[in-house]
C-alpha cells in the first residue's frame, strides 16, 4: 500500500508492454555520495520490484548507476567494474538506439537472482544433439545421410527460429510440442506439415530464380496424395516425435537456440557423412573453418566491396569475411541497409526439387545474422525483406550444366574467395565452348585448361576487377600441367602473384588431392605491361590447427596460421628488410623470384 500512490520518473518498455528499466531521477547532489546513493536506492527500489522492472536505475541525467532489482545489487561487466552507460536515445542515431537496445538485453539476459553480473554471451554447440539425431533417423527408411541431414536442418531452422521469437504460437516448437504432449505424435506431424510450413513459406519465400526457400527439405517424406496432401507414414510419425523430445531433453538442459556456435553448421557434414557409403559428391560442403578463417585474415575487407564466391557451398568464406565489417547489414528507416555486397553462387549438386546446399547456406546466414531476424521478428514485413535480401539475393544456385559458368561479366568484383570444385567433366567441357563475355561477341573461356577447376580460375581472373584481388584454392594440377600453360600466361598477363602456400594433403574431407592457396592481384591500368615488381611469398603447411582425419579435432599445431601471420607482414611491408628477413629467417617459407612462375614453368613452389 505504502508504494502504490509512487510514480516512476522514467520507463523503458519493450514491444510487448513489459517495463524493463525503471529509472530514479535526482538532482546531482542527491548523488554525490556512497550514502546518499544508497538511501535514493531503497527510495524506489521496492516499486521496481513490485511492477517486476528487469533493470533499476538511478541517474542525475549524467551519472547512470545500473542495479538489479532482484537483489538489490549493482550490475557488474565482465571484469566486475559497475555499469555506468547512459541512456540517452534523443542524442543517438537509430543504429546506436538499436545497439544500447540490445545491450539492455544481454543484460536481462544476464542477470538474475544469483547473479548481477555480464557474462559473455555462451555459444552452444549442438553437435551433440546433431549426432543423437543421426542415430534416431538411421532406423527410418530415408535413412540416407544426405536425406538424415535435409530432416536435421529443418527441424533445427524450426527450432531456431521459434527461440529467436520468428515463429510463434501454434507455428512455434512450444506450440507442436504441446499439441504432441497432449494429443498424439501424428496429430503433432500433421498440423507441421500443413501449417508450420506454409507459415515459413509465408515469412521465406522461394527464390524464384532457383526455387530454394529455407526448407526445401525431405522431412521424413517425399510424396503427397492426390489433393496434395503429404502422405503420412506411421514411421515417420514415430520419429517426429521422438525427435521432438530430442530438442525439448535438449533445450531443458542447455537453454534455448539463441546463441549458436557459428562453426556448428560446419561440423554438420562430418556428423552425418563420416560413417556413410554417400560421400560422393558430398565434398563441397566442407572447407575446414580454420581455412576459410585464414583466408580471409590474407584479405582487406571493407565497405562498400563487392565479394563474390562463385561455389560458395554452405557460403562460410562470405560469412567470414562479412564479419569483418562491423553491422554489415542493417534496418535504417525500415529499408535493410548493406554495407558491403556479397555474392554467393552454387550449382545443384543432384535433383531439380532439393537443393541441400543452398539450403545449409541459408541456414548458415540465419545463424550468422539471428539478431537482424531476432529484433524485427514482430514486423513480417522486414522478416520478408531479410529473407528476400539476405537469403534470396545473396545465395543462389543454378539448375543448368554449367551453373556459375554460365555467366561470365567482365571486371565485377573486388574480392573473389572461393575452393571451386575439381573434376573432370566432357559435358561441362562442351558447354564451355559456346559462352560468350556478358555483353560481348567474345568467347569467355578461351584458355583450354584441364579440368573445371580451369574453367573456374579463368571465370574468376576475368572477373576480378583492377586493382582487386582473389584468394583462391586450387589442386596441383594448375601450376603442374602443361595443358594449363595458356591459363598460366592469362594469370601473368592480368594479374600479379602474391602468394602460394602449400596445404598438406588431407585438409579437405574425403579429397586426397595436392591444394595450394593462390593469391593474386589483378592489374591496374597502370600496372599493364609491367614486371611484378616483388617476389612471390610462399609457405609449406604441414598443419592446419585441426587433425586431418575424419574426426577434425582441434590440435595446437597451426603453421597455416603462421604462414598467414608471416604473409600479412610482408605484403604490407614488401620492401621492408625486417618483414624480408622474417620470411627469409623462416624454415617453412621462401620469397621465390616472380621470373621463376613463367608460362611453361613448374610452379610447384615444393621444388623450391
């Protein structure tokens, strides 16, 4: 009763009408000391509590001293220094708004009645669950590890997004689940099936360019009846809901999804191909992360770039290098904003109807960007605009024989990271010869390499813009064959070399070829004609910080780490003699005379 007739000075609200900062305001002399604080403090702590305010704060308009309500206490950083942030959204921007509004929660996240303190934010690794699932599906029919991970990927996107708050009520996991704990597993499966789905139709639309959506999954089914109705196989009634329980023993024991280890993604192809005879084709799902990482350190990435990886698999190089940009993608206005462009292309690797890959890649930017999709998660509108730009528009696949190759524009992109694939194909070989330069009478490929990999290093020299660099990685066969001698003579006539570092064999799952990273800058029109200037850098790898088995344990051992800290002082410093003799100094690495990489030379650097 005493508190009732209090009124509070200042409130902070969220979207659902909950009050989540209760704020005290006093002259600044009613602040000046510890005293004082405490008695303004109890002066309307209790109201806090009572209208169940996630943070207490008082302030004098300069001073902000943040508590918990719960216990009184003030709320602490990492290092146990007191929170002291102001709020003041009148002098912000909406981009520094929306980050004090989601640092505001990462502290409700944090704090509780045990605790007053920021933890770092706690990165689940769901593999575990991964691996549990896997052995649950090997007892269906569809048991086939491709056809086991299309199931796990939808059911952990479902997941996800009802933690993230994107589906909610009836279309959400709490939702299926009760209907589950108090009905039936098919009554559970069916109302999945006919209206989860359609709701995530709804919010993510199919890109009509290559018809891909983020479920383009088999989940436990691939037939309908007449009416188009999903048949339903008591089978796959008894798994939904076993996997059902999976995720809830799960979440009851670690939480929600809505911190996800952004390297899990990458570990899903291990869990459901290690032990599978369906391998095949498979591979391009996995560039080990410590890789792309590296790569991407050998790299400038900045604003206004536009990046392109042209087999971009699960798309882990763009993601990777766009996290190199602070809030590469944003809402100003209600528009998403972006400030870097990224270009994700990738051929369907089997049937017209499914399209794993593409759905992996999408998967992968939901976890990357869940904030994006997790503070606008009220508006369909921008859901759909995320979906369209984010999803649609960065990551594409194609349908036809040659896929990326298809299209071919001169000069377009000022960072190419790729690990195209190598194969033979007479097929794609064929096609090749009648694709001209987009906009042009001229034939695109014209250097008769061996193998797609060629096809893919021309496609990427030509369409680097001057003055723009790629890092690529491709297979022995590039720099040792004499039938590349004329792709060779294009990467010396347009581009300067900067780097070749040897990958022990083994970095990529279920590949036994030789890999070398290729670094080039392609030419200005000022550099034409001329001799590259400075040595090529070069580096033998034995280790990449990960065992090269089918298990991928992480291990200390890391000179491909080394190589690029070694490769990132040099080319920074080409005519520095400290940066000189640190590479030379090296055992591992060698500074190799551009003259010795000529048209009819060997350029494998292990001869050196």
């Amino acid at each position: 009763d005493k508190i009732k007739a209090n009124r509070p000075d200042v409130l902070i609200l969220n979207k659902d009408k909950q009050i989540v900062v209760f704020i005290e305001m006093k002259e600044p002399d009613k602040l000046k000391t510890e005293k004082l604080q405490r008695l303004a403090k109890y002066q309307e702590l209790g109201v806090a509590r009572q209208v169940k305010a996630k943070i207490y704060m008082l302030s004098d308009g300069e001073t902000f001293i943040w508590i918990n309500p719960i216990t009184g206490a003030r709320i602490t950083d990492e290092n146990d220094k007191p929170i002291t942030r102001k709020i003041n959204p009148k002098n912000l921007s909406p981009e520094q708004n929306k980050e004090l509004a989601e640092f505001i929660d990462d502290v409700c996240y944090c704090i509780n009645d045990s605790n007053n303190k920021i933890m770092p934010k706690e990165y689940i690794d769901p593999t575990p669950l991964a691996q549990k699932v896997a052995r649950i599906l090997q007892n269906m029919s569809l048991s086939s590890a491709k056809n086991s991970l299309y199931t796990f990927v939808e059911f952990f996107t479902f997941k996800f997004l009802s933690d993230i708050s994107v589906l909610r009520g009836i279309y959400s996991f709490e939702g299926i689940y009760s209907v589950y704990a108090e009905q039936s597993s098919k009554d559970a499966f069916i109302q999945y099936l006919t209206t989860v789905r359609k709701k995530l139709l709804e919010l993510f639309p199919y890109n009509p360019e290559d018809g891909t959506t983020i479920i383009n999954g088999r989940i436990f089914h691939t037939e309908t009846d007449d009416i188009g109705n999903p048949v339903i196989h008591e089978s796959s009634v008894d798994c939904f809901g076993k996997l059902l329980d999976c995720f809830k023993e799960y979440e009851d024991e670690h939480g929600k999804f809505l911190y996800i280890n952004k390297d899990f993604k990458s570990k899903l192809f291990e869990t459901f191909m290690k032990n599978s005879t369906d391998k095949d084709g498979m591979g391009q799902f996995f560039t080990p992360l410590k890789v792309v990482q590296e790569m991407v350190r050998m790299v400038d990435v900045k604003e206004g770039m536009s990046i392109c990886d042209p087999a971009c698999g699960v798309g882990k190089f763009l993601l990777e290098a766009a996290s190199k940009i602070s809030s590469p993608f944003y809402f100003e206005n209600g528009k998403l904003k972006a400030k870097i462009e990224l270009v994700g292309m990738e051929k369907k690797m089997e049937d017209n109807t499914y399209d794993l890959t593409t759905i992996l890649a999408k998967s992968n930017m939901l976890i990357y960007y869940s904030d994006l999709f997790k503070n606008n998660c009220d508006s369909i509108e921008k859901i759909q605009e995320l979906s369209e730009q984010l999803l649609n528009k960065v990551i594409t696949s194609s349908h036809t024989t040659l896929g990326t190759l298809e299209n071919l524009y001169l000069d377009k992109y000022d960072l190419i990271l790729a690990n195209p694939p190598y194969y033979q194909s007479a097929a794609i070989s064929e096609a090749s010869k009648s694709v001209k330069i987009y906009g042009t009478e001229t034939k695109a490929y014209t250097s008769g390499g061996r193998g797609i990999e060629a096809l893919f290093t021309e496609w990427i020299v030509k369409s680097i813009k001057k003055g723009g660099i790629a890092n690529i990685i491709l297979p022995d066969g590039i720099f040792t064959n004499i039938g590349n001698n004329k792709l060779k003579q294009l990467i010396i006539e347009n581009c300067y070399i900067d780097s070749i570092i040897s990958l022990p064999v083994g970095t990529f799952f279920n590949t036994p070829k030789k890999t070398f990273i290729l670094t080039i800058h392609k030419r200005t029109e000022e550099e034409m004609n001329k001799i590259q200037s400075y040595p090529v850098y070069t580096y033998l790898c034995s280790t990449i910080g990960e065992t090269m088995d089918t298990y991928r344990f992480d291990i200390d051992e890391n000179d491909l780490h080394d190589a690029v800290d070694l490769y990132n002082l040099y080319r920074g410093n080409k005519e520095n003699k400290i940066a000189i003799s640190a590479v030379n100094d090296n055992p591992r690495a060698k500074l190799i005379p551009v003259d010795k990489f000529g048209i009819e030379e060997n350029w494998n650097i292990e001869l050196f």
